[in-house]
C-alpha cells in the first residue's frame, strides 16, 4: 500500500489489498478459494442482488421509514450485499470494533467509503435502466424527506431526496462500462431430496443451521401472474442482540439437497435466496440501552423456485445458515407472501 496516497487508510485489512480481490460474499473470515471461482461467484452474487431479487422497488431499495417509526424495518437487496459485505471485508479485524470501513461510526474516516458508497449510487442508477418497472418511490414522504449539508462556504444547505434523483441535473454521469454480470444467472438446481426440517420451532438462535418448513400459498402460477406478483420470502421477527460491534450474517437457501450443494459456494447456487448482512453500528453509550435491533428480510424468490424446480410443490424447506455472529441473532418466523 502506498501510505503517502491521500486514499491511504491503515485501518483497512492487510490481508486484502490489491490485487486481491474482493469477496462479496464476506463473512468475515477468508474464503481462500481460487480466482476465477471468486470472480464467478461474485457474478452471480450481483446477478441475483441487481436482478432476480430486485423486481419490485421494495426489495431493491427496501421498506418505508417515517418519523416515529421503529428503526430497521428491512433493507433493499442491494444494501445487505454488496454494500454491508463490502463494508466488514475492508475494516480492520485487528482493531476492536473492526474500524474503519467495518463498523458505522468509523467508516467514513477511510476514503474508499465514499467511493464504494458512489458506486452503491452508480448501482442503483444501472438498476433503474434493467427494466421499465424499475422505478424510484412516488411517496411524498420519501421524494421530501430533507437533509442538511454544508456548502463550499460552510453555510448549511438542505437537501431533498428528489433533488438528488437525477444525475444531470447535478452536472455528472456515470461511466458507461461493461456489466458482467447481467448473464451470470445460476445454473438450474439439479434437484434431489431436500434435506429435511431441524427439530423444533421458530422463534430460534441461530447457532446452528436451522430448516423450516414453508407452505406456499399459490403454486403452478402463470408468468403474467408471476410478473403481476413477485413471490417473496419473508423472516421476520430478527433481533440482533449485540449488532453495535459484531458483523451478522446468514444465508437463505430453499431446499438445500441433503448432501449439501457440493464444492461450489451456497451463495453462488440456484438455491441460495440471498443473504442477510448486518454491518455493525457502534453509537454513544445511552443508545446501547435500546435493546437488540428488530427487523426484517425479504427475498424475491420467482426466478429462485423455476430455477429449482419448485414451482409446483405446496411447500419448501427454508435453510437459515449463520455464517458469522449467529448466535446473536433470533429469527421469529418464515413466510412466503406476494409484492406487486
């Protein structure tokens, strides 16, 4: 690393600095796997964030919050990964609470913070160009929600959502560039016995791997009734009791073969709905008397079920797989609802 570089950060990872490249399926720990399965991996990750987990503007860019409302009422698809991931993969592990880019409070100490959170924004405009349907929200509440910021002449400014929507009215664009991985759909699921549901009932810590049985309450649908309603999976009920220095993750697959998905990574499989990404947020010492955080994911899972095989079974076998800090995090439930 070149530390006379004005983007130079000593609190990032020693272990991933270039060429080495990025995992975006970080769990906090080192994959170690070869390079052009990293790089495969990833296509696929985006793939399913930027497309088949993306079809309705609440998966994408995620729930309403107002005023008043409870925090965390659940992410979109592309702020649990890449951005959370991103985020825990270049802080520090040897500093306390993963400082800088790995915890809330510290991240935007480090540059790269605002150049992985520019290309958060460049995401989200190649998003809104993939297809006709893929709008911002219409909500008052949303397009006026106000910021303030300082000028060039440290003079406060507010800001408006909807004066930000449209890069040409601010005076830039964005770089045309290739994207990879637009084709990096998962190969279809080859099917086999699911394997079977644990033990017990939700709700549950995740210290181990927990599978529950799901009924899907309309099969065999049509593809206009699927491109009406996307099919999404919900679990609900997740409180992270310590998410103020400690990265949570887990993966969500539906139904996982018995023997497992083999030497490829889960998340790169047709099984794998997706994954939640927690990236710690460290605050002042009376905030932390709040309790855990509550939320909420949701997966779109239309492309999931056709990919393996599903769509005409009543039920599935939901896997919930810790992958870091489970044993802090209880999961309340799993549903399957409809979005149009």
């Amino acid at each position: 690393a070149n530390r006379s570089s004005p983007l130079y950060d000593e609190r990032r990872d020693p272990a991933h600095q270039p060429p080495v490249l990025t995992d975006l399926d970080s769990s906090g720990t080192d994959a170690n796997i070869p390079r052009d399965q990293q790089i495969d991996q990833n296509l696929k990750i985006m793939y399913r964030q930027m497309i088949s987990d993306a079809k309705k503007t609440l998966l994408f860019l995620g729930q309403p919050y107002r005023a008043g409302d409870q925090p965390d009422p659940g992410a979109g698809s592309l702020e649990n990964v890449p951005h959370g991931t991103v985020h825990v993969w270049t802080g520090d592990p040897a500093q306390p609470n993963l400082e800088d880019m790995g915890n809330f409070f510290s991240a935007a100490r480090d540059p790269i913070f605002f150049a992985h959170h520019g290309n958060i924004d460049r995401l989200w405009h190649v998003w809104r160009r993939l297809r006709p349907s893929n709008t911002d929200f219409t909500d008052p509440d949303w397009l006026d929600a106000a910021f303030l910021f300082y000028d060039e002449e440290a003079r406060p400014v507010r800001v408006r959502v909807r004066d930000c929507l449209d890069p040409a009215a601010l005076r830039y664009t964005y770089q045309d560039v290739g994207l990879p991985w637009l084709n990096a759909r998962p190969a279809k699921a080859s099917g086999g016995t699911p394997a079977p549901a644990t033990t017990g009932t939700l709700p549950a810590t995740l210290d181990r791997t927990i599978r529950v049985t799901v009924t899907r309450p309309r099969v065999s649908r049509s593809r206009r009734e699927k491109e009406e309603e996307e099919e999404v999976l919900v679990v609900e009920g997740i409180e992270i009791a310590d998410h103020f220095n400690k990265f949570v993750k887990f993966d969500v697959l539906v139904n996982e073969p018995e023997g497992g998905v083999g030497s490829t990574p889960a998340t790169a499989t047709g099984y794998c709905a997706g994954s939640f990404a927690h990236t710690p947020h460290m605050v002042r010492p009376e905030e932390m008397r709040k309790g855990p955080v509550k939320t909420v994911a949701r997966f779109g899972v239309c492309d999931l079920m056709d990919d393996i095989g599903a769509d005409d079974d009543q039920t599935v076998v939901v896997s919930l797989v810790p992958r870091c800090g489970g044993e802090l995090v209880t999961v309340g439930g799993v549903s399957i609802s409809y979005l149009k």
